[in-house]
C-alpha cells in the first residue's frame, strides 16, 4: 500500500485542488500535440522522398542533360532522410519525457488528494470533539444541581421526583440527550428525566457499568469519564456516548453519580453527511468517525456502525493517506482533542475509490 504525503494543516501555496487536476489535463496534452506534429513532419518527409525519389527517375531518363538535377534530388532525399531520422530521435525523447512528466503529475495529483482527504477528516474529528466537549461541561456542572445532590445524598421519594422533574427539564431544552441518569453511590437509578419513556429504570442497578465503575472512583472535583459508544438495553437498544460524573456532598464526599446519554446516531451521522464532498465524488467517497480499534461509529453512508472494523492501519501516524493497488485512497486524521477534552483516540476517515 502506497503512502500518500500528508501536510496538514495545508501549507501555504499547497498545490490546489484545481492546479492538480489541470496539470495532468495539460501534460496529456502536450504529449498529444507532439505527438499530432512529429506525425505531420514524417507525412511530410515521406513526401518530400518520393518527390526526390520521382525526380531521379526523370533525371536518369533525361540522361547527360538531367545530371545536375540528379544531384539536387538526391540531396533533397538525403535531407528528406535526415529530417526523418530526427522526427523519429524526437519522438523517442519526447515520448520518454513525457512519460515522466506524467508519472510525476500523477504523482503531485495524488499527493494533493491525499492532502485534501485528510485536511477533511480532521474536519470531521474536530467537529465531533467540539461536540463532546460540550458534552463534558454538561456532565459536571448538572452534577452540581442541587435537586442531584440532594437525590444522591437523601434518596427519598420526594428528593427522586424532584430530581426527576428538574433532569426532565434540562432534557426539554437540551435535545441531543436520550436520558439523564441520577445514580445512587451503590450503582443504584434513582432518578431519570424521561421517565414517561423509559419507566423501568428506576431501581435498576448499573454498577457494573464501566462508565459507573471509572466516575464512581474518580477524586477530582473535575472530573468526568468519557464512555466509547455503545448500543444501550435500557435505551431500546439506541447507540449513545454515556458521559458521567461524580456527585459530590458539600462536605466532598462522592454520593453518586450522574450520567448523560449522548443520542449518537443523529449527531454523528449529520457530522458525516455533512463533510464537504464534491458532488461528483459522492458516489465512490465515505466519510468515518472510527474508535481507536478502528471500529466503525458512523459513517456517511450509513453502513457498519459499531459492526465493521477498517482494515487500514495507521500505526503510530496521526494523519496520513494510503492508497491501495486498486486506487483507493484512505485518509486519516487522530482526534486532537479540543479544550479540556482530550477524545478517546478516534480518528475522522475518508475512503474514497478510484476516480
């Protein structure tokens, strides 16, 4: 597999989309023109031997008197001769040089693929960060709501319905979650805001989540734990990105935890859907977001979430591009993290298939 270079961000003067797909256009070209006008000079030269060839016919049947004729044609068949032999020198050099001059465009015009690829799969890693960024800060300070601690510290049924009132109020202004989960310090549901939809869950116990394990134990006032999406029983089987925090008494003690369920499908598939792609390149390009695993969380054209593994390796590179003897280009880019959130190691990837 072929490595395509990879600048990014693109340097300044970084060979353009355009300029690449012209200059093969121009060098194709070129080689054709030579090629049309070393043709036209051995037509040419060709001619001029059978004229010279036809006057030394009639300069022999001329006899003494055709003589000197018979010496201007046969020097116009020797020039006729050498004209021939260079055209012929031409056209060996030529087409070798052209050659190379197209094995090097193509050559700039994949490094400039390559290039653009990946500038658009940070594109789509960077959106998603942002994105779950957004998802961090929500965590920690909901979990500071007073109607949560309360709920963790008492859990009596009036602080339960009350917690439950207030999460479904911030599930009202904030769409992009399916639920919000209060849990107690033993793994317990207390609380959900969307109890009308998911009305068993209270009670359930989750302490064998990983995500509860990871924030139950964690000691920074802070802190957080990023969860690798998932399909959730408990959510109808909906692929989610759980986000949870410590809650916290005000004495510092950890009471329980708080967890957020990131709606992932929708989101990630308008991220994906939504990388600038030309129109005529639609058709044979996807765009991912894949784990560190390199498993498949979304991709534009719908297929292999959570199911499919990319065969691409990108080893210790967090960019790149690499095309395969097919032509099929895959281009990568690590997540770079964005603020306080440092991404779980995913990366942003375009495949796209041979033009």
């Amino acid at each position: 597999m072929q490595e395509l270079k990879k600048p990014c961000p693109p340097r300044p003067g970084a060979t353009t989309p355009t300029a690449a797909g012209t200059i093969p256009a121009l060098t194709a070209e070129v080689g054709r023109i030579a090629q049309d006008k070393i043709g036209h000079i051995q037509r040419i030269t060709a001619q001029t031997k059978m004229l010279a060839l036809n006057a030394l016919i009639e300069a022999a049947r001329a006899g003494e008197q055709g003589r000197g004729f018979s010496v201007v044609a046969q020097e116009v068949r020797a020039i006729g001769t050498s004209i021939e032999t260079l055209a012929r020198e031409l056209e060996t050099q030529l087409s070798a040089r052209i050659g190379e001059l197209q094995r090097a465009t193509d050559a700039v015009s994949d490094d400039a693929q390559g290039e653009r690829l990946t500038d658009l799969a940070l594109n789509a890693v960077e959106l998603i960060d942002r994105n779950l960024y957004e998802r961090t800060c929500d965590v920690r300070w909901w979990a500071t709501d007073p109607s949560v601690v309360t709920c963790a510290s008492r859990p009596e049924a009036a602080a339960a319905a009350y917690a439950a009132t207030r999460l479904g109020v911030i599930l009202s202004a904030y769409t992009v979650y399916l639920d919000i989960w209060l849990c107690g310090r033993d793994g317990t549901v207390l609380a959900n805001g969307r109890p009308d939809r998911y009305p068993t869950l209270r009670g359930r116990s989750v302490a064998d989540a990983p995500w509860f394990r990871a924030a139950v134990t964690q000691r920074s006032a802070d802190a957080y734990v990023a969860g690798e999406v998932r399909a959730e029983p408990d959510l109808e089987g909906a692929r989610v990105a759980t986000y949870a925090a410590p809650i916290r008494e005000e004495a510092g003690a950890t009471c329980g935890v708080l967890a957020i369920h990131f709606d992932w499908e929708p989101q990630a598939r308008a991220i994906v859907q939504g990388v600038r792609i030309a129109a005529e390149d639609r058709a044979r390009t996807r765009v991912l977001l894949v784990d560190a695993g390199r498993r498949v969380l979304a991709a534009s054209d719908g297929r292999g979430a959570l199911t499919e593994i990319l065969a691409f390796d990108p080893g210790p590179r967090a960019s790149g591009a690499v095309r395969d003897p097919a032509g099929t280009v895959t281009a990568f880019h690590r997540t770079p993290g964005y603020e306080t959130y440092r991404g779980l190691g995913w990366y942003g990837v375009i495949v796209q298939g041979k033009g």
